[in-house]
C-alpha cells in the first residue's frame, strides 16, 4: 500500500490534541499491560498493521508473554488471562464494533464487576483513543517501519 496524507504535518494542532490525549491515557492508573492488551487487541479487530507492529513492541518491552500476545485474538479459548483482563478485552471489542454490538449489558455488567466507575471511564478513554489512533493511521495508510 501507498501512504497517504502524512497526518501529523498536514495537521500539527488536531495531532497535538490526540497526542494530548494519548498522554493523558499514558498517566491513567490502569495496569500498562492490560492499556497495551487493549491497544493489540483494538488493532487486530481494525487491522491497523502500523499499531500492531508499534504495540507488540512495546508489550514485549514491557515484559508481556509471547505465548499471551500469539493469542489474543483467541483470548476467550485461553487460560492465560486474568478474570479483570477478559472483561476489559471484552469491553473493548464491544466499544471497537460498537456499530454491531451497541455495548450490550453482559459486557458492561461484566467491566463493571472489574473495574470502578472511574476506572470504566479511563479504560473507555484509552478504547477510544487507541481506536482514533487506528482511524488515522489506516485512512492514511501509515506504514510500520520496514
């Protein structure tokens, strides 16, 4: 594929609000590994390969199991994930294909016996953004570094 519109020089004042956003998300009190398992898991469903590249990365950075990452898209078939981290996955592809699924109540009531209100809205904040991230970058076809 051929890149598009270079989104951040075409842009600087929209890229500086997500990258603000994208730091804020940063600074949540969330668990980074499951912000990162969220972010791989919001690319496979968009298929975004610039932020799937970029992310594996960064959770093998920080420590994440490979045999975690090689099954995520699996996630609900495997028992290498945390009851908090499959409602949180759950969750976020009920958010990245909000258009199928309209968030139903067992996925949310699921969330919410995981996580506090405050820590909903957060984990809602970072679902959004890393989908604008993935909105972005395959509109204008950004490539992962060869």
């Amino acid at each position: 594929m051929k890149p598009r519109i270079d989104f951040y020089t075409a842009s600087p004042d929209a890229l500086k609000a997500m990258i603000a956003l994208e730091t804020a998300v940063s600074k949540l009190p969330l668990e980074k590994n499951l912000i990162e398992l969220v972010k791989l898991r919001t690319s496979q469903i968009n298929g975004c390969a610039f932020c799937l590249d970029m992310h594996s990365a960064d959770a093998r950075k920080g420590g994440e199991d490979e045999r975690r990452l090689a099954t995520l898209s699996a996630w609900r078939e495997t028992p290498f994930f945390t009851p908090r981290e499959r409602a949180a996955l759950a969750w976020t592809e009920s958010l990245t294909l909000v258009s199928q699924t309209h968030a139903p109540d067992e996925d949310y009531e699921l969330a919410t016996a995981e996580f506090s209100p405050k820590e909903m809205v957060d984990l809602t904040v970072a679902i959004t953004t890393i989908n604008a991230w993935n909105r972005l970058a395959i509109g204008f076809r950004k490539m992962p570094q060869a």
